[in-house]
C-alpha cells in the first residue's frame, strides 16, 4: 500500500470506529437516567457527603450528554481494536493475523481495567488528596462539571496506560524494541514515566502522580517478557 492508500484505509478505519461509538451512545442514552445518580452518588460519597455544584444552566445536561459518550467508548473499545489491528494487519505475518480475537480481547480487557483502577483507586486517592484540606473555616464545594472532567481524563489517561503491553508487542513484532532493549534503558524508562506522570494527571499532587507511576512501571516490567515472548527474532533462530 501508497502513502495515500495508508490515509484511505487510516479513514475508513476511523469512521468505523465513530460509527460504532455513535451506536453505543445510543444504549448508554437508553440507561442514562441510572448511570447519572449512580456516578452523581460515587461523586458524592468520595466527596464527604458534599452536594455537587451546578453552576451553569446547562451543566447537568453537559454532564449526562458527555457521560453518554463516555460510556458509548466504553462500550465500543473491543470494536474499535479490532479496527486498530485491521488497518496493522498488513504489516503482519499471515499467521500473525489469525490471532485478532486474543488481540482485541487482551485489549479491551487491558483498557477496562485502566478504566476500573481509575474508578477504585487512582480518581478516588485525588479526590481525598484535596478533600484533607477542608477546615473550619473554609468550604471546599465541588463542581458537578469539574469533577466529571477530572474523572473522565483519568480514566482515559489510565485506560491507554494500561495499553502498554500491547504497544510493545507490536513494536517488538516489527524489529523496532527488543527485550534486550527494554531492560537496558529501564533507568531512564523510569524517569520518562515520571515525567509522564506529572504530565498526564489533571492536578500536580503527588499522590496522584504516583497511581500513575505504579501502574506505568509494572506494565515496562509485563512489556519487557512480551518483547521476549513476541519479539523478532534474528535469522538464526528462524526455523
């Protein structure tokens, strides 16, 4: 395929992935009324019992309306991997292309535990990072809108994080990283994940960064036995 051949099918890709989005939006809407209380109520537990602000008229329509297409990601990750390894797969061995199904499910399983460890642990450790400073005198109030804004990045932020094992494998697949590689360089991959960290998480907080930097460092560690198990090998060892 041309470079513009590789644009078209890099399009077609993308729309079908839109597609597919735009249809899981449309089961999210079905449910929208349970899925607003229920984050409406996550947001308030890990608040302290703090009624959420709603400071523009169009607030609390924005939030469910972007919940709405939240969720339809969500719902749309394994079709949206099966488009990401349809627009690679030319560049794969014939064999390596029968394996689509682990791949979209590793991914999809990857991506929704990102999302999860966002929910369980990472957005709520933020959360009661800032809540300690309350006092006396002052009253810390939340808005609906921010709060759903810093839920969503970190859970996207997180959810590609998580991706890592399978970027590597199909970086070690094309020659471009080897295991070999990967050990070498882990000094400075752990400086680089700090200052990813530090980029990636909506607030400068350490705590915080550091839900991001756990993560980040045992998935280098699963990608450096996924580069072993799955790398090119050298013309002596081919069969």
């Amino acid at each position: 395929m041309g470079f513009l051949e590789h644009l078209d099918e890099l399009r077609r890709r993308l729309l079908y992935s839109i597609y597919a989005i735009a249809a899981m939006c449309g089961v999210t809407l079905w449910f929208m009324s349970d899925m607003s209380v229920a984050l409406q109520k996550y947001f308030f537990d890990l608040s302290g019992g703090k009624q959420l602000l709603a400071t523009q008229m169009t607030e609390l329509f924005m939030f469910q309306f972007k919940l709405g297409l939240f969720g339809g990601l969500i719902l749309a990750a394994p079709f949206v991997f099966t488009q990401l390894w349809l627009f690679v797969a030319p560049g794969l061995y014939a064999r390596e292309k029968k394996v689509i199904v682990p791949f979209v499910i590793t991914a999809t399983l990857l991506f929704g535990t990102g999302v999860y460890f966002n929910h369980r642990m990472a957005f709520p450790t933020m959360v009661g990072f800032f809540v300690q400073f309350s006092n006396d005198y002052v009253v810390q109030m939340f808005s609906m809108g921010g709060m759903f804004s810093f839920y969503v990045k970190m859970a996207l932020g997180l959810g590609l994080i998580f991706e890592m094992p399978m970027l590597v494998f199909f970086l070690a697949r094309f020659g471009v990283v080897s295991a070999g590689f990967l050990l070498r360089k882990f000094k400075y991959a752990v400086l680089i994940i700090f200052v990813l960290a530090a980029v990636l998480t909506p607030t400068p907080d350490i705590a915080t960064q550091l839900m991001f930097v756990g993560p980040m460092l045992v998935l280098y560690l699963i990608s450096i036995g996924v580069a072993w198990a799955f790398g090119k090998k050298k013309p002596k060892d081919a069969d």
